[in-house]
C-alpha cells in the first residue's frame, strides 16, 4: 500500500549509519498519519437480504458497493468506496476490535494520543459496537480496557505505568461528567421507562427534562477551557485513578445508568447524547523522562429524521416528543458541524476549520486534525428503507479517510534538573552525528576525486569509515 511504499523508500534514502533510538522516535513523531475508516454492517431489523443494499467483497478487504434508488425512485444506482477494511453482518465484536481499535491501544502505550469514534445513522449499531453487552458481546470500550491492562501487566518489568478514565457526556449541547459520583444515585431512579433494554450494556430510557434536573441528574453543563499550549480540556471533569480493567467497569457502568437513552419509532434504545471515554496512561521507565497517550473513545449520538423517529410529533406515540425533537436537532446540528469540519480537513490547504462551531468539535480538535492517531467506525443499517442514510455515512468516511493527523509523543512536563539531561544527551548525540556525517563526507569527496583522475591527498582506502576489513 501507500504507506509500505513510503516507507520502503525512506529506508533507501537513509545515511549509511542508523539513528539513535532519541532520533528514530523524533522521526516517527514527525509522520503524518491518515484517519482509518472501517465499516461495519449490522444485520437488517427486518430480516431481509442485507446484499440487496450493501455488499461487502471478501476478496478485496475494504471495498464496499452500495445500491440506491435514483432521486425519481426509479433506476437503482450502484455505488463503489474503498476503505481501510469492510465487515459484514456476520463480524464479530472481536473482529472489529482487532482491526479497529487494538492498534490504537498500542500507539496510547508508546506515548502516543489516539482516538476512535463510531458514526452512523440511529439505530446502526454504534452503541452496540463501542459498549456492547455481556461475554462475546463485549465493544470496543471493555476490550480496549482489558487490552490495556494486560498489555500494561506484560510491560511492567521495564516501565511503571498509572491509568486514568474519565466519562463525558453532551447532552442538548450541554456538557455532563458521568463519571462523578452522583449524590442521589439509586438504581432504581436511574432506570425509570420502557422495561427492560433490547439493547444489552447501555442504559434505560431516561425521565423527561423537567424531571431528571430536578432530580439532580440533569445536564450541568461543564465548560470547555484551553491551556496555556493550545490543548483543550473540560474544567471539572472528574478523572478517576483505576489500577484494574474491572474497576473502569464500574465506572462505565455507572455513567451509562445515567446516559440520555429513548425509544424512538427507528430505535427502541436510542443515544440521544454523544459520550467520550478517555483512557490516560502514564509510562515512567528508569533513566527515561515519562510519557503520557490519551485514547478517546466516542460513541456519536445518531443522525436522524424527524418524521421517521417520530420526534416531535405528539401523535406518534413517542414519549416527550417535543423533548425528542429538541434532542434530534441539537444531535443533527452538531453532526452537520462535524460533517463541516472534516470537508476543510479533507482539503489538506491549511484554511480555516470551524472546530468552535460546536463543542463536539471543539473537544475532538486535537483527535480530527491535531497530534492523534485517529479512526473511524462507519456503521450501516443495509435494508432499502435506509439505503439513503447508508450512503451518507459512506460518503462521509470516505471524505475521513482523507484527513491526516500529526501525532507526537507525549512527554511529561519535566523538573529543570531533567530536562537539563535530556538536553545534554541530545547534544551529544546531535554532535556524535556531525562528527560521523563530517567522515562520511570527507571519504565520499576523497573517492570522487579518485573516480574524476585526480590525486587523493590522505591515504587510500576502499572502505567506508568505520568498516573493518574482513579476515584472511
């Protein structure tokens, strides 16, 4: 692929010498990376063929071809997007972590940000696929979590490492921090509504507005500040210290009995906020400075229709439909930013993206177009009645597969005394490399003038600097 061939060539162009291990990390920090996208298909509500709207080659790994209706409802329109890779309805959870998430893991173990967030019309499956349920049905959330900790168990000869998480929630474009314990947090007042959830590992339906502020689990809407270096950050959030993968269970658990869920007539547990999961990881190896990776794992509320869910029409039979709408067309908007932000990304030019124009936005800057390695989980309902929809959300991360992030290791802020060291070493090294460059040179130049018939001025050799001559 691209990036083989890139890196192939590199290798070619290289000095004769290798990097020192300080250079190699400063020169992988400076690779440009591009948004992974995969794309997962669930299987169809409806029990029809999903092929008749979504096909999935498995002999080409990502090609997807989508038939829609022409705009007269008449001819079928037969549509072809390649992705990173494609998954059909028979994928497992398993599989999707595997090649969607567990290389983000990784890169947040080296010092590295990286975030994953799943896209697509309501009632696709994102939910399902980044929470999941109990078993094998576990999403990419708890299999990231026990990833992270045995990968973190398996290194802990070398490095002392320290997690974090936190749980954010936007919500009617405000911010809510599910992780902070909850004064009045009875289960059983957190799971008022329609019965038990057809959709294992998320929460129940919610209490209208009115009710859940005055019951003290209302939105309290957090602000959005940003440092001194640029990074943004939610003031107050709660960051929790966990030393387990289970303990990070229960705080999801407990952040996901207060998520803002409904039934909708498109979805009987629909997200009506999108939530951020963030992993912090702190690396401290002997003699190293320490470093930090953020891993962000969003779970986008659905893009939907007003008349198909149902919302706002008091006659449909949807609860609070007023409330409904109001949360569609907040998600909706939001959404249609994002959708924005990723066409001026899209473009690689360098022009103005309109990462304030929401708070989405603002807080997935850093993981859209900053220093992360960043991916995408499209997810597809393929049945005729949201082929229209399908085609949005492939059209949308095919524009994602365009954008390319900077990511940079993390290093810790330092006392002086260290970064005095670590400067030290630099220059050393940075001098080390003059002084073999400056050999390097003069033996190339003492060589050409042999080649071009003119008298060398130092004695004969044809080895390189540094080369042993073989035994007799």
């Amino acid at each position: 692929n691209g990036n083989a061939l890139e890196c192939s060539e590199r290798k070619r162009a290289r000095p004769p010498f290798e990097l020192c291990e300080v250079c190699r990390r400063a020169e992988m920090s400076a690779e440009n990376a591009r948004v992974r996208v995969l794309v997962r298909a669930r299987p169809p509500a409806d029990g029809s063929d999903p092929a008749q709207t979504l096909k999935v080659d498995a002999d080409h790994p990502g090609l997807v071809n989508i038939r829609t209706p022409s705009a007269d409802g008449g001819e079928i329109i037969e549509r072809e997007f390649l992705f990173d890779d494609a998954l059909n309805v028979e994928a497992s959870q398993k599989d999707v972590f595997e090649k969607s998430c567990k290389p983000q893991v990784d890169h947040v173990l080296d010092g590295f940000n990286a975030c994953l967030f799943a896209y697509g019309q309501t009632g696709a499956g994102k939910t399902y696929t980044v929470f999941g349920g109990e078993g094998e049905s576990r999403g990419l959330v708890p299999r990231a979590v026990e990833y992270l900790f045995s990968s973190m168990e398996k290194r802990s000869q070398q490095k002392k490492f320290s997690c974090f998480v936190s749980f954010l929630e936007i919500y009617l474009d405000k911010l809510r921090d599910l992780a902070k314990p909850s004064a009045d947090a009875d289960p059983a007042e957190n799971k008022p509504g329609s019965g038990k959830s057809s959709r294992p590992g998320t929460a129940t339906s919610r209490k209208s507005e009115k009710e859940a502020a005055t019951s003290g689990a209302g939105p309290e809407d957090l602000e959005i500040r940003e440092n001194n270096e640029g990074k943004v950050y939610v003031q107050d959030l709660t960051s929790v210290p966990v030393s387990s993968a289970a303990q990070v269970n229960e705080v999801l658990k407990a952040g996901l009995a207060r998520r803002q869920t409904y039934q909708t007539l498109m979805n009987e547990q629909s997200s009506r906020s999108h939530t951020i999961v963030t992993l912090t990881v702190v690396a401290e190896a002997p003699g190293q400075q320490a470093v930090t990776g953020k891993l962000n794992l969003v779970d986008l509320a659905g893009c939907e229709r007003l008349k198909r869910s149902g919302a706002g029409d008091a006659e449909s039979g949807v609860g609070d439909a007023q409330l409904r709408a109001k949360e569609a067309v907040l998600i909706n908007k939001s959404l249609s930013i994002l959708g924005t932000v990723v066409m001026a990304l899209s473009k690689g030019d360098g022009g103005y993206v309109p990462y304030r124009d929401s708070k989405l936005t603002r807080l997935l800057q850093h993981s859209l177009g900053g220093s992360s390695y960043s991916a995408l989980v499209a997810s597809i309902h393929p049945r005729a009645v949201d082929a229209e929809e399908s085609l949005n959300t492939l059209q949308f991360a095919n524009r994602c597969k365009t954008v390319m992030t900077q990511p940079h290791v993390n290093y810790l802020d330092a006392d002086a005394e260290s970064q005095a060291r670590v400067i030290e070493k630099l220059m050393k090294e940075i001098a080390g490399l003059k002084d073999e460059l400056t050999v390097q040179n003069d033996f190339y130049q003492e060589k050409l003038k042999g080649m071009q018939g003119e008298e060398p001025s130092g004695p004969s050799s044809s080895l390189p600097p540094g080369a042993a001559p073989s035994a007799p």
